[in-house]
C-alpha cells in the first residue's frame, strides 16, 4: 500500500514539472476582476476613441432612441451625414442645418445634423422591393406645433402614407394604394395651402384604372380625407397619369407644381394640372434617373441618379424655359436621389450609391449646400 501510494506521489510531482516549449519573454497585464471564462473578455479602452459626450444626440446619456455612435468623417464641408443606407428622402427641419432623413430599404427615420452623430427618431417596417421602401418624406405643415412627420412607404400589402408622431409608432393616413412587382415607388411635398400633395407609382399598370389611387398625384389634407377642390368630389386623385415618380416639388411664389416621372422609353417631367397629366414640359430620352426635385423662383433642380448630377432648369413665367439646362455636381457625390429646400434657402440632397453605385468610404451621405440661382423672368 505504502509503495502505492509513493507511486502516485512521483508520478504527480513529475507532472508537476512537466515543461513546454518556452515562446520568449511575454507581456505582463494585470488580471482584470469578474472577466475571464465566465465573464466575457476584457475590455480594453481605445486609447484613440475621443470622450463620450453624454449630452450629445446618440450617446447613451440622451432618452429616447439613437443610433450607435458613427466615426465615419468626410473632408467635404458641405457633406452632414455619412455612412448611411441609400435616403430615399430629406426633409430639412426648422432648426439651422438639421434635417430628417430616411433610409429607403431599412425604413429607418433619422435626425442628422453637421457635427453630431444621426439621432434615430424611428423605425419604419417597410418592404423595398418593387423600388418601394421609404421613398418620401415631409414635415406636416404646422410641424412648429405638432411636431407630425408624413412618411410614404411601401409595406408587404399596400403602399400608404403614415404620420409619425414622437414617441408614437407610425399610424396610417391613406393606405390601400395598390402595390405590384415594380413602380412601388412615391413621394411627398406639402402644398401651398397646407395640403399632401402624394405621387404614386402605377404599381406595374394598375394605375390605368381612373379609380385607382396608384399612378396619380393625390391630394389630401392631414388627416388623409381628399383635398377641396379636386376634380372629382370626394375623390383624394388630383391628377392621372403618373408611371414611377422620382419626386414632386412646389414652387412656392408661382404655385406651380412639377413631378419627375419615369415613363415608358424616357425620363420626363410633368407640371401637374388637375384631371390628367399634360404633355411632359421637358423629356430626357437617355433615362438619367430623375429623383428628387427643388423648386423656388425662375429655377428648377432636379437630383439624378444615374447621371450622378443636378439637372438645372429655369420656368419662364408663361410655363416654358428660359436659357440652356446646366448640369451641376457631375460626379461630385455620385448618385443623387433625394432634393428638398430648407427654410434658409439652401438645398438638400441625400445619395443611393450603395444601391447600383460605386460607394465610397463615406457613403450614403446626406448633402447641405447653395442651391443654383433663378433664371431672368422673361419668356
């Protein structure tokens, strides 16, 4: 039994000093307190991250939602939001260089303004496929007092107008307008008398029916019942005869409102008369992409995506075009799609090129800057 256990004794001492490769002198860190096998690794401070401010829009400090802390910086100083998913549409707040951006395909509503980290206000459920998702957004016309947002979306049934109040989900204004495999997309603008103006795509053809609200532009108030004054009582269609909008702006001293269309061989642009459609006040046979479009006194801006540019026209006050087009930010920021103005007069434009563009470091973006001066207003 003795010699047993003596045995065991040497056989535990030797492997005791039992010895491994030695791999060279190694780096001493003290033993961090409750980390380890149960704990989850260490964290180790970045000794490059800069402080946490707890007041500023996204850290935890702050209530309400937000998004993680984005260190995402780009050089241009007219470039406020970066490291987006493709914005499908802006509206500019109030407040000096501060706007609300949506993501097309992720529904989600942000709040960015130059020098902050985007501020998550929402997150809308939307489906993207069909070119649907988030495609327009607006501030409701008494937005200093109500603080309501309007959204159109496209979700797995319908395509609809929501309104977006604070700490409220989504709630529908108009829904029902018909989805299909493609054309799902449409945009927003609040009119000079404080009604939605709302572009619908034809949702693949369903737009030819005239009681059908898909390929039309409708007109509502904010509650989602039909404008006063439509053609047709009762009825929220203005006018028919829209295919796959891009946008839809107004220019507030003429009243005049226009719409980027994409239409069967060609882009055009219509302005809108109530009834149908009339014939497009300018064509482009090569499909640049019309989007999102900003109108202001003798000029008129139109984002396109597949250019990768600012399409520059100037009305004339009898309903033609007054000198040449230009073409502005060719290839500056890629592909251009949302266009709004901000109350300052400057204009917004949000980009889409991580959807069939070539992205850089810092996309999507969202885009603050002057926009092009009016034309001479003769005819």
């Amino acid at each position: 039994m003795r010699r047993a256990v003596a045995a065991v004794a040497l056989t535990l001492l030797v492997a005791g000093c039992a010895t491994f490769p030695d791999n060279g002198p190694r780096e001493w860190r003290e033993k961090i307190e409750n980390r380890g096998e149960l704990g989850g690794p260490p964290t180790i401070p970045d000794p490059q991250a800069p402080p946490t401010d707890p007041d500023a829009p996204g850290s935890p400090g702050r209530g309400g939602q937000s998004t993680p802390q984005v260190r995402c910086p780009d050089p241009d100083p007219q470039v406020v939001a970066t490291c987006l998913e493709p914005v499908g549409a802006v509206a500019p707040l109030p407040e000096p260089d501060t706007a609300i951006v949506g993501e097309r395909t992720t529904g989600r509503i942000l709040k960015v303004r130059k020098g902050r980290d985007p501020q998550l206000i929402t997150t809308v459920e939307v489906d993207p496929t069909g070119g649907g998702g988030l495609t327009g957004l607006v501030l409701s016309p008494g937005y200093d007092e109500d603080q309501l947002l309007y959204a159109y979306i496209t979700t797995r049934t319908d395509n609809r107008v929501v309104r977006i109040a604070p700490g409220e989900p989504p709630k529908p204004v108009l829904a029902g307008i018909p989805r299909g495999a493609t054309h799902n997309a449409g945009a927003l603008v609040v009119d000079v008398d404080g009604s939605l103006l709302v572009a619908t795509g034809d949702a693949g053809g369903a737009g030819a029916d005239p009681r059908s609200t898909a390929g039309k532009v409708l007109r509502i108030d904010t509650l989602g019942k039909p404008g006063q004054g439509n053609p047709e009582p009762g009825s929220p269609v203005l006018s028919s005869g829209v295919t796959d909008p891009g946008g839809i702006c107004v220019d507030p001293q003429s009243q005049i409102v226009w719409v980027t269309d994409h239409a069967a061989g060609r882009d055009v642009l219509h302005r809108v008369q109530p009834g149908e459609l009339p014939a497009p006040a300018w064509t482009w046979p090569n499909r640049p992409g019309v989007a999102g479009c900003m109108a202001a006194p003798g000029v008129l801006a139109i984002a396109q995506t597949q250019d990768a540019s600012l399409f520059v026209l100037r009305p004339g006050p009898t309903g033609g075009f007054t000198g040449d087009p230009e073409t502005l930010l060719a290839g500056t920021y890629g592909r251009l799609s949302a266009a709004a103005p901000s109350r300052d007069g400057l204009l917004w434009l949000g980009t889409v090129n991580k959807a069939g563009g070539e992205p850089g470091p810092t996309d999507d973006r969202v885009i603050h800057i002057q926009p092009p001066a009016g034309g001479a207003s003769k005819a």
